[in-house]
C-alpha cells in the first residue's frame, strides 16, 4: 500500500490545504494528514485549537466528496525542529514513505532520513496561506470567507474564531506577538 504523510498546521485549513490533500488523495492510496503544533492555540500565529482544526479539515473533506477511510488524520504535539523531530513525526504517525509539506526545513529533515519528499501542487501563496487569511479576519474583511471551504467558513463563525483572533492581536499577552 501507498501511503503519504502531509503535514501543516491548518490555521486554517484553506482551498491551499484542500488541492493539496487531493492531490495525495489521486496519487496514493491512503493520505496521512497531520496536524503540527498540535499542543498550542490561542495565539496570534495558532489561534484554533487541534479539535478544531481536526473538525475543519473533516468536514471540509466530507464537502469534497473525498472517501474518509483512505485518510488517517493524526496530530503531532508542538515541538522543536531538528532532525530528532522526524523521529518523533513516525511515533505518531503510521509508516509512510512519502512526505508531502512546502516547509523547506522539514523537506530537507526528511530527505536526510530517506524519504521521498513531493512538493505539492501550489494555489496563489499569497491569498492561499493561514497568515494571510488571518490577517483578513483581524482588518474586518469578509473576503476570508473566500479563501476556505464553506464548512470552514461557517465552523469558524459558529466558533466565533474571528472574534477570538482580532482578540489575540490587540491584547498582545506578554510572549506572543501578532504576525498576521
């Protein structure tokens, strides 16, 4: 069986993420997505929680028609990035033999250990990116709502996340700093 790891931190999980699960979903026969930096939220740069982003990515994939059982969502606890990390990504992860991530730092971690690195398909970076979106939500724009998949669009709203990330940028809590 073929099996590929995709790892990002989905926040949030946007049209970028969507191509790019499709993508493993039309080229392997089960699809591991991972979700980074499991362990925070409530940040400017992690402002949804891991259940959160695990419903978001869910029934953004059901709204796609994908088949849920040739995909294994998992969740990967914040940590350092070094070459211990890849240790820890196969801990909590079934085997794989393909990693799938834009990350230069994490393509480079893998290829060291043996694996075969793809760079998925890519949609606009410059809309099509967790940062910018955010940044969208804190200025008040609706366009936001644009750049993910609709069950996304009404979870977040449902969440109040919008709310909660305009929040975290003006409170500006000793040790976290807004980026987007």
């Amino acid at each position: 069986m073929k099996r590929c790891l995709m790892i990002a931190r989905f926040q949030p999980f946007h049209y970028g993420h969507l191509k790019a699960v499709k993508y493993c979903y039309e080229k392997f026969d089960e699809v591991i997505v991972m979700v980074g930096m499991a362990s925070q939220s409530h940040t400017p740069e992690n402002p949804f929680t891991c259940g959160e982003r695990l419903v978001m990515i869910r029934e953004s994939l059901k709204w796609a028609g994908l088949d849920l059982s040739r995909i294994i969502t998992v969740t990967l606890p914040t940590m350092e990035v070094n070459r211990a990390a890849v240790h820890n990504v196969k801990l909590y992860s079934p085997p794989f033999t393909h990693v799938i991530t834009l990350n230069p730092i994490i393509q480079q971690l893998f290829r060291e250990e043996g694996y075969d690195v793809i760079i998925p398909p890519l949609e606009d970076r410059t809309i099509y990116s967790g940062s910018y979106i955010r940044h969208l939500m804190v200025n008040g724009n609706p366009d936001w709502k644009k750049l993910v998949p609709p069950p996304v669009a009404d979870f977040i709203e449902e969440i109040k996340g919008v709310e909660r990330i305009i929040m975290l940028h003006k409170e500006r809590l000793p040790g976290y700093y807004a980026t987007a």
